[in-house]
C-alpha cells in the first residue's frame, strides 16, 4: 500500500529566529507531494502559552501533537510526516512505536537530547528525542516510552553538555557525520535487535555546503547522496515502520526549487520502502 504523507507545518516548537520559515518549507514539499494520498494537519495560528513548563508555546504543541496523532491513526499504509520543526515527530514516533521491536534512526545534526531544565533556549525542538525516552514534561511524556537501546544517532554533530552526558549515560549508538553509509548504519541497527525502523531526518544532517534551506545550518555533514543511498540501503534491510522529514527552511517559498530535488529524492527512497 502506498505511503500516506502528513505535513505538518508546525513551527512553535523551533528556537530559531527564521522559525516561520518552517511554514514555507512544508508548503513548498506539499506542492510536490500526490494530492490523493496527502493529508494536512491544521496549526494554530497562536503561538501558545509555555504553562510553566519551561517549553516555549507549549499549549500549541499539545495542540498539534493531538491532531497529527489522529490523522495518523486515520492514515493508510506506512506515514511519511512531513515538518514543521522537530516536535512534530513527538506523534509520529509514538504512533510508529505501536509496532513491536522498532528502532529509530535519528538522522540529525542536533540529538535533540536536552529537557527543559538543560535547554538554554526552551524550544521543543531540541528535546523531542528526550521526551519520547520518557524525560520532559509531563503533559508531552508518551504513555508507552521509546527504549534508549533501540536509538541510533546518525550525523549528530552538535551536542550540548547535558546530551553529552545523557548519550554516555544511556550507552546510545552514534554514527558520526563521516561514517554514515548503508553498512554502518544497518550494522547499528541489528544491535537493537529490532526487525523494523522509523527514520528520522532532520534537513540540518545534510552538510550545509550541500543544502541551503536550514534554519539552523551545520558544516561538516553528511551529502546529500550519501544520506538518500544510506537510506535507501537501509531499507533494503528492514522494513519501513515510518518516517519524518522535518526543518525545510527556505528563504522563500520560491527559493525552495533549489533544494527541492534533494528533498524529492529522500522522499522516493522513503517512499519506495513504504
């Protein structure tokens, strides 16, 4: 059956002072997506009010989180979520999670490890892969946790102290930016012992040589085609639990035709396997 595309334009739970770009970014995806097997999920036009928390515009990512975890239950076939920001994954991974023995391919820049206590900008963005493991605020704490030993960091090359820490102290896997391939990152993977993947790709893993739409660009990356051919190799391997492609930030909504066969050709490799 063929994948199901969500976008998901969210943008409240991004630091970043070009975080309305977000919105551009999944319009311009949407334009290229097949309209019959595409599904938009509404965002509130409010920022959204952090409730103490320490989580900027927290009130609005609840808010998300709740509609993009309905459409995703009303999806067919394998969802592809489209961001948006990081936080969008908070959903689609806790859908994803409801298969047995699913690892998660974290395809970032950033491990998005922090909690609200460590963060020094309060943006989910950066904390979405610590709450699913079941440390963040309580109103976003998935009632069924993903397991640090199922986690594999692939390109991460941005870490703050207290993800530092946590990855030492949960033994995570970590591939760095120049030994992604196919073969390292299936070989990460049969660690698990899962027999299924989510993969999680943040744009911002892509070198910032190769790609310019990032709100947050990194240098010393991976390529664009290594990253399309990892996955594509990966998947050869093991099947497609689902997927997220998140932080397009163009300039532009016209300024996106530049990066847009990138995105298109991750897409197909996701799509292929769905």
């Amino acid at each position: 059956m063929p994948a199901t595309f969500v976008v998901v334009p969210q943008w409240q739970g991004s630091g970043s002072s070009r975080a309305m770009r977000l919105v551009d970014g999944a319009e311009a995806i949407r334009g290229d997506l097949p309209s019959s097997s595409t599904v938009v999920v509404d965002i509130p036009l409010e920022a959204g009010d952090a409730q103490g928390t320490g989580v900027h515009r927290l009130s609005s990512i609840m808010m998300v989180r709740d509609r993009l975890a309905h459409s995703l239950r009303e999806a067919d076939g394998t969802a592809i979520t489209i961001g948006g920001d990081c936080g969008v994954e908070l959903a689609a991974i806790s859908h994803a999670l409801q298969k047995p023995d699913v690892a998660v391919v974290w395809f970032d820049a950033h491990p998005d490890l922090n909690t609200p206590q460590s963060s020094t900008s309060g943006a989910f963005t950066g904390m979405v892969l610590r709450t699913l493991m079941g440390e963040g605020p309580e109103q976003l704490v998935p009632s069924a946790t993903l397991q640090p030993s199922r986690v594999v960091l692939a390109g991460a090359r941005s870490f703050d102290p207290g993800e530092d820490a946590f990855v030492e102290e949960k033994n995570i896997r970590c591939v760095e930016a120049g030994s992604v391939s196919a073969e390292t990152l299936i070989a990460a993977v049969e660690a698990t012992g899962a027999t299924s993947v989510y993969i999680h790709i943040d744009l911002d893993v892509i070198d910032s040589a190769d790609f310019t739409g990032l709100g947050s660009p990194q240098p010393f990356g991976v390529t664009a085609t290594t990253l399309v051919e990892t996955v594509k190799g990966l998947l050869e391997r093991y099947p497609l639990a689902g997927a997220g492609v998140t932080e397009f930030a163009p300039a532009s909504i016209a300024e996106s035709a530049d990066d847009m066969p990138t995105i298109l050709r991750i897409i197909g490799a996701l799509n292929s396997a769905a």
